[in-house]
C-alpha cells in the first residue's frame, strides 16, 4: 500500500498543491485519504475474511459490472505505466541521463521492472528501495524542519512605533485579500475554478480505488505463499500502519511545497520541475546531498512503478481467468505477456500525448477520480456478503456512507462544469 502511495501522488501533486494553494490544500489532502479509507480497507478485510479477492467479488455481481471493472482497469493501467514512468525518467534525465529523451527513461524503466518481475529476483531490489523509501521520509521530516528553523532565524527587529504597526497591519490585510483572490495567477482553492485541480489531486491521494483490489490479491498471494491463511488482525495491522505513513508524508510533501516552492514559482516544465523537487532539499539541507535525495525520489517512484508494472497485470490476469475459467490451465505466461502490452500502450501514449507532463498526470488522475465511486460502490456490495463476524463496524459502514457521497457529488460537480 505504501509502495504504491509514495510516488506520483506525494512527489508530484502534494508539492503541486502546496506551491499553488498553500495550507488550504491540506484539508483535501485528509478529506481525501479520510473519505477513501473505507474501500481501502474493505480490500484486505474481504481477502482475509472469505480467502477470495475482489476480482472474484466482483464477478459474482454479474458481467454487467465486471466488465465495466476491467475495461476501467485496462485504461488506468495504461495511464499508470506512462504516469510513473515518466516521473521516473524526468527525475533520471535530470539526475543522471541528461542527453537521453524522458520517454526512451520512461519505456527503459518500464522494460526494466518488468524484467525483474518476469525472472523474479525482485526481492534485494524491494529491499533496496524500501530503505530508500525510509531515508527520503527521513530527509522530508530534516528538510522540513531545516526550512521551519531558517524561517525563524531572523534579524530581531527593533521596537516598533505606532506608525510602523499600522503599516505592518496594512500590508497583513493587502497580502491576505491576495492570497484570497489568487496565488501565482491561481484562482483560490474555495473556488469552481479550482475543481479540476482538486479533483486531478484527490484523484490518485493516495492513490487509485483500485488499490482496494490490488491489496484483495497481495493478501491471497501472502496466504498462498506461507502455506497459511492470513488474519485479519495481521493485515488491518499492515494496512493502517502503510495507510497512516502515507498520510503524513503526503502532509510533509505539501508543507515543504508551501514553503519552498512559491518562491520559485511553479514550472511546468518535466525537467525544471525535476530541479525544483530535489532543490526543495538541496537549499535547506545542503547541495551535498542533492545526489542522495535524487536518488531516494527516483527509489520511491520506482517502488510506486515497480507496483505498478506487478498490480495491473495481476488484477488483469485474475480478472481474465474469471471470465474464461479455462485459461486458468494455459501455461502460456499470461502476466507477463499483460505487462509488456501495457508497456508498448504506455510508449505510444507517452508518444501522442504532446500537451506536457502536467496535462497527462491531470488526466490520467482525473479518470481515476470520477472511477472512484463505482470502485466504492462494488467495494460495498461485496463487504455484505461476508460473514456478521467479519463485517466492518458500524462507524466504519457510515464513512462509506459519506465517503461515496463524497466522491460522488465532486465527480458529478467535475462533470457538469466541463459541460457548463
């Protein structure tokens, strides 16, 4: 789950959406995670409650449903491949790669997870990018608080008369009927000019609903593996814990966009925008260690790729067998053969797609937004069917309750202003 999280969603939109609106965004940053956890954790519960996934939960709903699902998850995992890619590759062109095109970084780093998937010696890579992961967390929290403590070093100021307080009061009131109006020629963020933007922000914060179904799998493939069924204690442990560490990260990232950022101004350019992530760092901690911070960023967007390049073709696969049980018996290597098509889709994207980096990662998050309440709704219908002993609390149903309401009323506000 946190593999998963830690990526676009954090490196990209959370530092986006402090530059551009401020402390104002960090309500849609818990609004978003609160109104979502729900039908993230109906995902593990249902595997570790029935042993079954929610690709099979969702079959049992009927083709009328499951093919809606797939044909969703087949665009998203489209989107998703090019998406992280290609955050990966501008941060390796910058890094590392400078003459080499982001898109040719973005299919090699496609190939390359890929690759490990299919051999399988994909376990000292995990481990790798799980303590860089750690150390790009660690170095958030530093430069953070490096940020905060240069903000209050500041010259003491001598004893103010009467004019100068009436002059200080003055401009207080000018900056903030600004920041009110707009911020860097951005409409404010209680605005219906600011739905778009929220909505392409909320949209993978943390991350997709199809995650849901993703954690379904991983835990039925934990059980499969260990020769033992998994507790629901266990894997509600795993997942709040996972869940909340992307929750504050997600508030760091948007701290440090806030206070960093604004005063570059916002690009929109792949490249420069690379420069200003790893700057958020490099000016508060030092340029010593812009070659670490790279690296880790380009650590944590590879473990959200390489989950990426894992989830989709496994959601796709398992839902293949369930629609033609048949093929359950191929030893064609189905998986792998999902994944590089997904790949060779991802490159032509990347290849069409000439409106800019923002533009595709606006896009591809919006969808997976206005996707979201059918996930919530099926997340729903599948919970009742479990056991009353392993049903959700009641607090829990009616966050569902609210949390599908949520979503829904803000895709349907989405929807009507583009017709608007």
């Amino acid at each position: 789950m946190a593999g998963a999280a830690i990526g676009v969603s954090h490196l990209v939109q959370s530092t986006r959406a402090g530059a551009m609106y401020g402390w104002s965004a960090l309500i849609f940053v818990l609004l978003a995670n609160l109104m979502k956890y729900p039908f993230y954790e109906y995902g593990h519960r249902y595997a570790a409650a029935s042993g079954r996934n929610l690709i099979q939960a969702y079959r049992q709903q009927g083709k009328r449903f499951f093919i809606p699902f797939l044909v969703i998850s087949s665009v998203s995992a489209v989107g998703s491949f090019a998406v992280n890619a290609f955050v990966a590759a501008m941060l390796l062109k910058y890094l590392l790669f400078p003459q080499i095109s982001a898109k040719v970084l973005a299919v090699g780093v496609l190939l390359f997870c890929w690759s490990l998937i299919a051999v399988g010696r994909y376990h000292l890579f995990e481990q790798v990018t799980k303590w860089c992961v750690i150390l790009l967390s660690l170095a958030t929290v530093g430069a953070l608080i490096a940020v905060i403590y240069q903000a209050r070093s500041l010259t003491p100021i001598e004893p103010a008369t009467a004019q100068d307080l009436v002059t200080l009061v003055s401009d207080q009131v000018t900056t903030i009927n600004i920041v009110a109006n707009t911020t860097n020629g951005v409409p404010p963020i209680f605005s219906w000019a600011s739905v778009p933007f929220l909505v392409a922000f909320m949209g993978w914060m943390p991350g997709g609903l199809e995650l849901s179904v993703w954690q379904s799998l991983w835990v039925q493939a934990s059980a499969k593996d260990s020769g033992k069924a998994t507790s629901l204690a266990e894997a509600s442990f795993d997942f709040n814990f996972g869940y909340i560490l992307t929750v504050i990260l997600a508030c760091l990232f948007l701290a440090l966009g806030t206070l960093t950022l604004p005063a570059q101004g916002m690009s929109t350019s792949a490249g420069e925008f690379a420069g200003q992530l790893v700057s958020m760092y490099t000016q508060s901690i030092g340029d010593w260690a812009e070659p670490v911070i790279g690296l880790c960023a380009i650590a944590a967007i590879f473990s959200t790729t390489f989950t990426v390049v894992d989830a989709f073709p496994r959601t796709l696969e398992a839902g293949l067998h369930e629609l033609f049980p048949s093929t359950q018996s191929i030893s064609f290597p189905i998986r792998q053969t999902i994944a590089l098509i997904l790949i060779v889709l991802a490159g032509i994207l990347l290849t069409v797609f000439t409106a800019g980096f923002e533009p595709l990662i606006n896009t591809i998050t919006i969808i997976a937004f206005v996707a979201a309440p059918f996930y919530a709704w099926l997340n729903m219908r599948s919970i009742t069917t479990l056991e009353p002993s392993a049903q959700p609390q009641p607090w829990l149903s009616w966050l569902a309750i609210v949390g599908l309401l949520y979503l829904s009323g803000f895709s349907l506000v989405f929807v009507g202003l583009q017709l608007a």
